[in-house]
C-alpha cells in the first residue's frame, strides 16, 4: 500500500465505516473533489513552507477552496454571499487561507480545462483583490443590492426561494402526512433506537436552548449526507412542524463537530474551546458579517454538534455553471478575495488575532505574493499526482480496510 493510502486511511479513522465508501468515490470524481476532501493532506504539506507561515495571525475558514462560499439567510432575515464552512477554522497565518484557495483556482480550473494563463491570471487577480481590500482595513459585505454579475443573480434567486421549494425537496407524503423522504439519496433511514434518542434529544433542545426554534415539534429525522471531506461524520436532518401554525415546517441540521485537521499544523496558542463545536461557531461569528438563523450547539452521546437551520436559499457556485463564462468567473473571484480579506478583518484582534492595522501592513507588504503563487502552482501538480495514485489504488480496491 502506498504512502499516500496509508496518510488517507489513517486521517478517516474514527469516522462511520458505513459512510467511508461515499467519501471515497466523491473523492475519485475529479481532482478537485479529491483536494476538497483531503484538506489534511495540504495541511501536512504545507508545514515544511515556513515561508507561507511569515504572515499575521487572524481566524481562517481553514478549508478555502472555489466552492466554499454561497448564500444564506442571515438571522437578520437578509440574504448574503459569504465563506460558508467552518468546521476546520483555527487560529491560524493569514497566507494559510490564501494559498489553499488560490491552489483550488488552479486545480479547479485544470479540472474544468481551463487553459493555465486563465488561472493565473485568476490567482493574481484574487490576490490583488485580497490584498488591496486588507490594506484599506474595511470589511465589506455582499447582499443582492450590493452583489454584481452571477453573483447578482445567484442572491437574486436565493431571494425567490421558498421553503416550500425545499421541503418538496426532501419530504414526500404518507398517508397524507409529510415525512422526510427516504427516495433521496443523501437520506438515510436511522434504526429505532438512535431515531427516538435523536427525537427526544431535539424535543429537549427546542424546549430549553435559547437559541432553538419556539412552539415546534419533531415529526420525522434520518442519517444525512452531504459535503465531500465531512462524509462519515455524524449528521442529522430533522423535520419539524409548527404547533401554532398550520403547514409550517422548518428543516434542521444537526452535524458532529471533530478537531480541525489544521491545527496539529499551528503552533499558536489556541483559546480553551469547552468543544469542538464552540470552536466552529465561535469562529463562523468572528468571520461571518452575519451569522445564520437558528445557529447552536449541542452534545449527544458523548459527541458534540453544531446546529443550524437547512435553508432554501443556502447554495454554494458551482464552477461547472460558469466555465464558459469568463467575465462571470472574474467578477466571482474578486468577490471571494474581498470576502476572505473582509473575514480576516472583521476578525481582528479577537481571540488572538492580529489588529486591523497589522492585517493592513501585511495586505500593504507585496513580498510574499509570488512566493506564495509559486508555492499554489507548484502544489496544485502535487494534488493531480496525488489523485492519479489515488485512482489506482481506489479501482485497486485498496481502500476498503
């Protein structure tokens, strides 16, 4: 078995068996979907770059990648295009950021067959972006009235959609009842037990946690997946109907918080999380201009768990959409470079972050710019070679263990 196998089969230990051959063929599809779910392999890498490391501490995302941005409904009631996964977020070198997402514009658009100089004029253009808007020192947000090209009319649509959209979706109806449907392939039937602990569980969380919805019941719950790294986690959707109102449902998303692969790969102090799940939402408040409805933790046998609201208008761009739109895929990439400066920023001196005008200096620094293109374009070949031996090995049938 190769090296590389051994590092992949090693980091998935601990997650649910079951699951571990839906991480794995996700994984297969493509080399971007292979560095999606591998983070820890870039972060295992990228310890020897002390290089990349010489930047400011802020709070980072950790797996920045082209599809880690979307939309949502904030709990103000307004839609925004911001970062949308926090599971890996730590304290961290601002470049970490920077580099994993610029890696992904190269290995995204060599997947899509996007010519080289397209992506590196991408790479530059994201980096420019993101520095110019760190050294202003002002976090900036992305609502439809301010959005611009797909992004416009990607919140625009956000804007349109209706929960009822959604629970078509993923409900059906049984003897005129709605349930969560089990026709949906990311939708798992839970056995008896484990379904009446999770449904005690969220009827408890509903009737005691502040941040849980009011005056609703929980009519139906099943395994859930989703995402490609965190396939195998434990995740939980639940339906939920209103005792007031008539027809009023809202679907909720329980998912198991683990450590971040990032931080073995950090060697800052760290706050004292109370749990893994702390750590998520602690940081998705830090970045996030404003936070989605319904966002909670919780702990269940022994794991703990972030909770929030599943929206109709939470998406995520898919690059596929957009190849042959290259005025689109400008317009995207500067808005992802502001977002991600913008998060660093509004971050800032919190939880021990750098202050605003230490982010400003580094934004204002050009220095480490091309060292770190040079690095993402030298890593992004890393990652196909990575995916070709994974190839051989996963049609080898060498990850069934």
């Amino acid at each position: 078995m190769s090296k590389l196998i051994e590092r992949i089969l090693k980091f998935n230990q601990g997650l649910l068996p079951e699951m571990l051959p839906y991480k794995y063929e996700a994984m297969a599809e493509n080399p971007f979907r292979f560095y999606r779910g591998t983070c820890h392999l870039f972060y295992e890498d990228l310890q020897m770059e002390k290089a990349i490391a010489a930047s400011p501490l802020t709070w980072i995302c950790g797996d920045l990648h082209l599809e880690n941005f979307g939309s949502y409904r904030g709990e103000n009631g307004l839609v925004y295009f911001d970062l949308n996964d926090f599971d890996e977020s730590v304290l961290a070198p601002a470049s970490f950021e920077v580099v994993r997402l610029i890696t992904s514009i190269f290995i995204g658009f060599d997947s899509l067959d996007i010519e080289q100089k397209k992506a590196d004029k991408m790479a530059r253009l994201f980096l420019k972006t993101y520095s110019t808007t760190l050294a202003a020192g002002k976090a900036i947000s992305i609502e439809p009235r301010t959005a611009k090209g797909i992004v416009r009319d990607f919140l625009t649509a956000a804007e349109k959609s209706k929960a009822k959209d959604l629970l078509e979706k993923r409900t059906e109806k049984k003897s005129k009842k709605l349930v969560l449907s089990l026709t949906d392939e990311r939708h798992f039937k839970l056995d008896r037990k484990l379904k009446a602990d999770l449904t005690s569980h969220i009827s408890d969380w509903i009737s005691t946690s502040s941040d849980g919805p009011y005056n609703y019941k929980v009519k139906g719950c099943v395994f859930r997946l989703a995402g490609t790294g965190s396939i195998g986690v434990k995740r939980y959707l639940f339906l939920l109907k209103s005792t007031n109102t008539r027809n009023n449902y809202l679907l909720i998303d329980m998912k198991q918080s683990r450590p971040s692969s990032v931080s073995p790969f950090v060697h800052c102090k760290q706050p004292a999380w109370a749990a893994e799940s702390e750590r998520i939402i602690t940081a998705q408040r830090h970045l996030q201009n404003v936070t989605p409805s319904l966002l909670s933790t919780t702990d269940f046998r022994g794991d703990t768990y972030v909770i929030q609201e599943l929206q109709p208008v939470k998406d995520s761009i898919k690059f596929k959409m957009i190849r042959d739109q290259y005025r689109d895929l400008y317009l995207v990439i500067d808005d992802m470079a502001l977002l991600t400066a913008s998060a660093q920023l509004r971050s800032g001196g919190r939880g021990g972050s750098a202050i605003i005008d230490e982010l400003s200096a580094f934004g204002k620094n050009p220095d480490w710019q091309e060292p770190l293109l040079d690095y993402a374009r030298k890593y992004a070949a890393t990652v196909k070679k990575y995916y070709n031996q994974y190839i051989r090995s996963y049609e080898a049938g060498k990850l069934t263990r």
